[in-house]
C-alpha cells in the first residue's frame, strides 16, 4: 500500500509525487551509466574532479548530485566533495538490469494504448513483463533499495497512463469489473490486471474483491497530471545528459522547440497546461493569502498572472483594489469571462503582452507570482528589471514563489526533485533562500523582506513558498514609506 507518509500531502500532491516518481529513476540510470558507483568507491571525490571524470558542466553536475544526497543515495561531505554510501554500491546493479532500454520501451507499449492502436503481440508481451517486473521488484526489495528505486519509472508512467485512459472517469465511484474496465480501455485482461495491481498496491485504486476496482481519494486527481509537463517531461527526461553536460534544459534538445512554442503550436497541450495551473493553485494559495495584507495599494499588476486566480483572491479579500492580469495573450483568453471574475470585471483589465518588452504601468504593487520558477536566471533578471520600467518610485515588486528548504527539512527531497524537473525542461530552478537573494542582487532591486509560508496553513504547499519583498534600487525611501501592502505573519 501507499506509505502513510505519502498520505499527510494533500491528495493531489501524493498522486503527483508518484507521477513524478521517473524523475529519479532516470537520474539513477545515468549515473549508473556513468559508473558512479565504482568511481565512489576509490574515495571521496571533489566536484571538480567528478565533473572532468564525467565530461559535465561543474554547476549542473552539483544539482543533480544535490538530488542524489537528498534521497541518500550518495553523501554530501561538505566543500564540493562526495563520499559513497550502502545504496551507491548498487549501481552496478542498474546498469546490468539495461534500464534505460525499459525504460524506453515502456514508453513505447503504453503509447500503443494512448494512440488508440490496438496491441500487437509485441506491445502485448513486453508491456506484462514490464509491469510484472516492477511488482517482482517492489514485493522482493526494501523501500530503501537502490533497484527498487530505479524501477519506479513503471509506476509512474502506470499512473500517467491512468490518467490518459481517464481511468478516473470510468471508475467514477462505484465498483467495475475487470473485464468491463478492459473493454473500456482496450487493454488486455492480463495485462490489465497488472496495471491494476501496480494501482492498488499504492493505493490509488481499490480492489473491492477480487477482479472489482474502484477508486480512492487519489483517483480523483488523475487530471492533474495531464499537463504536457509532466507527459511529455518523461520523454524529456532521455535528454537529462544533454542538461548534464551543458547546464541547460532539454526540452528544445529533445522536441526542437521551446517548451512554451511547444504549448503555442497545440491548442489542447496549451489547454491541459492552462488547466495544471487552474488546479495547482488550490493547494498553494491559501498558505500566500494568508501572508498577504494590502492595506494602502489601490493597484496590483500582476505579471505572468496567468488565469488571474491569485488577482481574483486578493481582489476578492480588498474591495478598495483593482487590478491588472497580464500574461501571454494565449495564455489570458478567456480570463476575462471565467467565473472568478464574475463579479470583479469593473475592476480588472486583461491586458495581453510579453514581459520580456513591456508591462503595463500604474501599478502600486508589481507581483511575479509562481512565474520565475519557469525561467533561468538570466531570463528572470530581465523579467524582473521590465517591472522596474513600468513602476512609479513609489512602487514595490512582490515575487512570489517556491523555495527549496533547508536539508533537514521534511519536503527538502520533494523540492530538490521539483527542482531537477524544471531544470532539464525549463532550463529553470526552484531557489534556496540564497539563491533567491543572489539573484535579486542582479536586478535593479534590493531585498527588503523575505517571508516564508508556514506548514500550520493547510493545505499544505508541496514545499515552502515565499513572498520577497524588493525595492528598486534607485530610491531613497526606506520600505515604512511606500504606498504599498505589507504582510502578516
């Protein structure tokens, strides 16, 4: 079953925890490539060192060693240099199991399914045997062994492919025979009834009796992982060397093209994308609204604001503000006529634009809300000093977004695989508190205040959020003095 630990997330987060589980397991199968293990084994090694051994780039190669550490898979020493630990002694094991080939070849069984192609007996075959390995491996190892572990890729790509299936719908809450499911799906009952077992043993399906499923708590989530993201991120992740190497992202490596013409160029992958980002903000607005007081500012502009949830919200809660939602104009049609601006269009305009030219003047407070998570730090920097050009002296800028935690902290794992995610598709990162003030120290601001959400706000963030404060650089007032929203703590 599903560990309990898992269960203290919110649902949706634990269901998207599982999806994301091939992050991982990919970045466990290149390493193994790399002989990470045998090359542990000599000794301490020093970045540096590792970098030139493994023909990467020394900054990229510290990311991906960070997700390493966290899971205990290698040992941070401290001062750049890495020590092995009982799990590293395992890749030699991965290397032997050929995963990446199955990895590979997953992908290929299940999109036969996705495409609507019937299965051949290839498809057939190998898709058993990938699942039947997977329950082989997980009722044989430890939660804490390395295969184990590299395995997960068969989860996770199990559960996206649910979601495609829409298997939550056929489920719908009431109890369905195996061969009914089978029929709805088109996949074979034998091979069905593995995909079902990799379901139930984690709880995201349940066996009523036998061969009768339902759904859980989680099934219901299934749509949140239909974002192109996190699809096609699996595709992506056969890049990662790519991001190893270079220190930039994958995804125009793997697709050839940006991830955001990717979106412009299909309306349905732009659709799922825009609808990921509806969904998402359910478990992380709660905890930022409630560090939000705005008791002076008559405006917020808010940039890359997407569908306008978080201007709604704060609208909603100061009835004295108006507001400006400017993103892509792809990405705000139709923001206009959604529900949750029913009854604050006299208040809001919807301008479309590119924040990387101009963003709309006349605002007393500049927001960048879960927006910079999506871009590098060169792309950032211009981001931000754009809002510089379009604010008064009396303006403030608010950033707004996730925060890798210290190491100790219980969601620091969590964070530092978020953060590989959006590194190799985005070429992008989620920040350490540092990280986030050294990058500000780049702009035409300065950090005034930096407040971080509190874990006694439910539901819970899938790891700690922020809201810094900045000042533009070039003026004399000190943060008592601006006409603009403070926080509460």
């Amino acid at each position: 079953m599903f560990s309990t630990n898992a269960f203290q997330e919110s649902p949706n987060n634990a269901l998207l925890g599982i999806a994301q589980k091939f992050i991982l397991s990919r970045v466990l199968m290149i390493f193994a490539e790399f002989k990470l293990g045998r090359i542990l084994e000599n000794g301490p090694i020093e970045l540096m060192d590792l970098a030139v051994k493994l023909n990467a780039h020394p900054k990229a190669l510290k990311r991906f060693l960070r997700l390493l550490t966290a899971h205990h898979i290698i040992q941070d020493l401290g001062g750049d240099c890495y020590g092995p630990t009982t799990m590293s002694h395992y890749f030699d094991k991965i290397l032997d199991a050929k995963l990446a080939d199955d990895y590979n070849g997953l992908d290929k069984a299940l999109d036969a399914i996705k495409t609507n192609r019937s299965l051949t007996d290839v498809f057939d075959k190998s898709l058993y045997e990938y699942l039947n390995k997977y329950l082989s491996q997980s009722a044989s190892h430890s939660g804490h062994d390395l295969i184990q572990i590299a395995h997960e890729f068969i989860l996770a790509k199990t559960v996206m492919s649910s979601a495609e299936l829409r298997l939550d719908t056929i489920l719908r809450d009431k109890a369905i025979s195996l061969d009914d499911i089978s029929s709805s799906t088109g996949i074979p009952s034998n091979v069905l009834k593995l995909f079902l077992q990799v379901l139930t043993r984690h709880g995201i399906v349940d066996e009523v009796k036998p061969e009768s499923y339902q759904s859980t708590s989680l099934t219901a989530f299934f749509d949140r992982i239909l974002s192109p993201h996190i699809l096609d991120g699996y595709k992506v992740f056969n890049g990662a060397q790519h991001t190893l190497r270079t220190n930039t992202g994958a995804w125009e490596h793997v697709f050839g093209k940006s991830f955001y013409d990717y979106l412009n160029q299909d309306s349905a992958k732009l659709q799922m994308f825009k609808q990921w980002c509806v969904q998402s903000a359910i478990d992380w607005l709660p905890p930022i609204l409630s560090l939000c007081n705005f008791p002076l500012a008559k405006t917020l502009v808010d940039v890359g604001g997407g569908g306008g949830h978080f201007l709604a919200s704060v609208l909603q809660k100061n009835p004295h503000m108006d507001g400006v939602l400017f993103d892509q104009p792809s990405i705000i049609a139709g923001a206009d006529k959604s529900e949750i601006f029913k009854s604050l269009r006299n208040r809001t305009r919807f301008v479309g634009g590119d924040f990387f030219k101009a963003i709309p003047q006349g605002g007393d407070i500049y927001t960048i809300c879960r927006t910079l998570l999506n871009w590098s730090d060169e792309k950032s920097i211009e981001i931000i000093n754009r809002c510089h050009d379009a604010m008064s002296p009396n303006s403030k800028l608010w950033i707004i977004d996730f925060m890798v935690p210290n190491a100790d902290h219980p969601k620091y794992p969590r964070a530092v695989i978020n953060d590989i995610s959006l590194f190799v598709i985005f070429n992008s990162a989620i920040r350490t508190e540092q990280e986030w003030r050294t990058l500000i120290s780049k702009t035409l601001f300065s950090v005034s205040h930096i407040f971080i959400t509190q874990e006694d706000i439910k539901p819970e963030p899938f790891y700690p959020m922020c809201i810094i404060e900045a000042l533009p650089k070039n003026t004399n007032k000190t943060p008592s003095e601006h006409n603009a929203p403070r926080c509460k703590l």
